[in-house]
C-alpha cells in the first residue's frame, strides 16, 4: 500500500495523529494485523518523508535504519519498530515544517514582505 505524500496540511495532520494514536499508553493492546497496517502505513510516510532534502539530522539516520532492518522478533519486536517509526515520522513531520518555515520567510525577507505584519 503506499502512503499519499504527506504535503497537504490534512494529510500531514493525519500522519501526525496516526503518530499520536500510536504513541498513546497502552497500544500493546492493538491485535498484531494493525500493528502490521499500521507498520507499512508508518514505512509509506517515512520514505515519502525521506525524499524530500534533508540535512543529515539523525531522525533521518534512524528512520533509514528502521526502513532497512525491519521489526525484531514476535510480536513485541512489531510492536516497538511500530512505535520508533512512529517517532522518527513525527520528528522528520516537525524537521520539514521548520524547514518549510524558514524558506518561507526567508522569501519574504527577499522580497521585503513582514513576515509578523502578514500574518
């Protein structure tokens, strides 16, 4: 299944909530085919994620390792790869929109816009 590319605000905001559902306590509880889904949903939005320019940060490092290696054993090992791709999507999510911010005001200090005034 692959992941839309997670630009639009909506489809960042429901990556970010897939995130948060599966950070919350007590997702050990989920049966194993939706840690499955949920996995390759997390695999889709990181390699889309990963795709875009980055600076070598080490959320970056991680997630290739997480991509490369996969889950450990049983059920448990499924369950904590789940919860670190979940992690590393969050922080890559934050990482682009900082990026993204700051392209964005650097274009308005090129073309002597306010940024505050504008907002």
């Amino acid at each position: 299944m692959t992941s839309p590319a997670p630009q639009a605000p909506e489809v960042a905001d429901s990556v970010r909530a897939l995130c948060a559902r599966v950070l919350t306590p007590n997702t050990y509880r989920i049966p194993g085919s939706e840690v499955r889904e949920t996995t390759n949903l997390l695999c889709g939005h990181v390699r889309l994620l990963l795709r875009e320019p980055g600076d070598g940060t080490q959320a970056r490092t991680d997630a290739e390792l997480l991509l490369s290696h996969g889950p450990g054993e049983g059920r448990l090992g499924a369950w904590i790869h789940m919860r670190a791709l979940a992690r590393v999507c969050r922080v890559l999510l934050t990482e682009r929109q900082m990026r993204r911010k700051r392209g964005s005001e650097a274009g308005h200090a090129q073309h002597g816009t306010n940024v505050v005034a504008a907002q």
